[in-house]
C-alpha cells in the first residue's frame, strides 16, 4: 500500500452538510469524481444518503436511483481509481457492485444489515467498516462513553472478527473512528490525540474529518472555510498512523499529506 490514500467525496444527495445539493445532476458528479482522481484520490466515495446529524433515512429505490448511474459513469471512464459506495443497504450496495464498485463503506460497521459482510465477502470487495453511536438521527444527543477511545477500539476490533467471520479475508477490511458520529468535540479530539491505538489493531485506518463540525467549533469558520483545518487533522492523523483519508477537498489534502509524507522514515511513523 502507498504511504497513504484519499478518498475523494462524492455526494448525490439534496441534503449532505457540506456539499448537499452540489451534484445532483448525474453528469456532474461522475466530472467531479474524475477531478477527484486528478487531484490524487485513489478512491471515489459515492454517497446517497446523508447521515448527518438528525438526517432521515432515503428509501432504498430512491438510494439506488441517485448512487447506480454515477457509479456506472464513473466506471465508464476507466479512472486509476477504486469506486466505493457509502451505503448501508445491501441492495443499494449490490446493484452499485454490479455498476462497478470495489468497496463498501457503511458506516453501520454491517450492523444495520449483516447480509453486507456475505457481498462483501462473495465479491471479493474491500469495505470500510465505521463506528457510529446510536443511529444519525438521534447520535449527538447526549453521547457518553467510559473512555471513547477504548471503547471504539473494542467495537472496531469486534466488528473485524464479525467480517472475518463472515468470510471477508482481514486485508481487505478498513477501519474507522467514525469522526463525528455520536460525539461531542471532546470526544473526537481524544480520537485524534489517541489514533494510534486505533492504529495497533493492525489495519488500516480511515480517517473522515473533512469540514466536519468540530473543526468550525475550534476555528469559528463555517463549512467552506474548514479546509485547512481539515488538512491539519489529516496531517496530525497521518502521523498518528491513519492511511486513508475521506476527504471533500482533495487538493490540498493531497498536498499536505505529501509533505507529512515525505518528512517521514521512509518504514513509516
Ligand atoms: N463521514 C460522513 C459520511 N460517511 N464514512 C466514513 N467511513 N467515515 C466518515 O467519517 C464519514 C463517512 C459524513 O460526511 P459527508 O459525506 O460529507 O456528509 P453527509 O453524511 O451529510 O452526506
């Protein structure tokens, strides 16, 4: 694997918190993920379902009917790029396989739908598998912990050895702290200060940050101003041993993270 990876953002949905609205037109998101790939992203992450805080949920045919034709667009071109679909739902992930996706990032780590692990593990894909508490609707209301980090550790580690048991083989599973997900800005703070141990499971971690809203509480900017404090996260998180990066602004992540890179031993941190 290269020194890292970034998962460049595309959003089909009228209501994602930072680019909602943006690509609701087919032909534009699959131009938009090809600018992705040019700007260094080695994943393209298609979404139809916002997850928000307090979203509602997307009925499955109208998931598939804004996640399949980008899917097919982007495979169309033949980018140097795997394509991922964020979705929970196996028939939204299913239909998105057979469009041409590689990679299913659900961030219900299989636990909205354990039928994910056997496509997953059937096809042979690689997938992310997030922590999140408690569902989006309801995930920023009061969330509590004994010690967050060690409690995502143990969920990550248990949802692993739920994949592997379903027959996904450990290097093609992903793992990520779920930045944002039922957690207050102490909370992802002590998740970015503490990544290693997250690292010292022993697969790769993924690292989503990007213009989230912890970073407007520390810089007082509103979503289009948070890109710098997305690439410091990425960064700081690169060097606390995250590999792939899940990011809506993949220029300048790119360019920040070739820096870190090249300023590493070469075995890495
Ligand atoms: N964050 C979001 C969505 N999917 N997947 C992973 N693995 N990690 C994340 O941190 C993550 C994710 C939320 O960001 P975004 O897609 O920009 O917004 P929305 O959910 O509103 O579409």
């Amino acid at each position: 694997m290269p020194p890292f990876e970034i998962m460049g953002v595309v959003n089909v949905t009228p209501d994602s918190f930072s680019d909602g609205g943006t690509f609701d037109d087919d032909a534009a998101a699959v131009r938009h993920a090809r600018r992705l790939v040019q700007e260094g992203a080695a994943i393209v992450d298609v979404g139809g379902e916002s997850t928000r805080p307090g979203a509602a949920p997307v009925p499955v045919a109208e998931e598939m009917r804004r996640v399949v034709p980008v899917v097919e667009g982007i495979a169309a071109l033949g980018l140097p790029a795997r394509i991922s679909v964020d979705t929970m739902k196996l028939e939204v992930a299913r239909a998105a396989v057979d469009a041409g996706a590689a990679y299913v990032n659900d961030v219900t780590a299989f636990r909205n739908d354990p039928r994910l692990a056997g496509l997953v593990a059937e096809r042979g894909l690689e997938c992310c598998l997030m922590h999140m508490l408690g569902e989006p609707r309801t995930m920023q209301q009061d969330p509590r912990y004994d010690d967050v980090v060690s409690d995502v550790k143990a969920f990550l580690e248990e949802r692993l050895a739920a994949a592997v048991a379903a027959g996904i083989p450990e290097e093609r599973v992903q793992l990520d702290p779920g930045i944002g997900f039922g957690k207050t800005l102490e909370h992802n703070l002590e998740l970015l200060r503490r990544l290693g141990e997250i690292a010292a499971i022993g697969r790769p971690v993924v690292l989503g940050t990007s213009r989230k809203s912890f970073l407007g509480r520390i810089t007082g900017r509103d979503v289009a101003g948070r890109v710098h404090g997305t690439v410091a996260t990425c960064v700081l998180g690169y060097e606390r041993g995250a590999r792939v990066f899940r990011v809506h602004d993949v220029a300048a992540v790119h360019d920040g993270l070739s820096v870190a890179a090249a300023t590493l031993p070469p075995d890495g941190p």
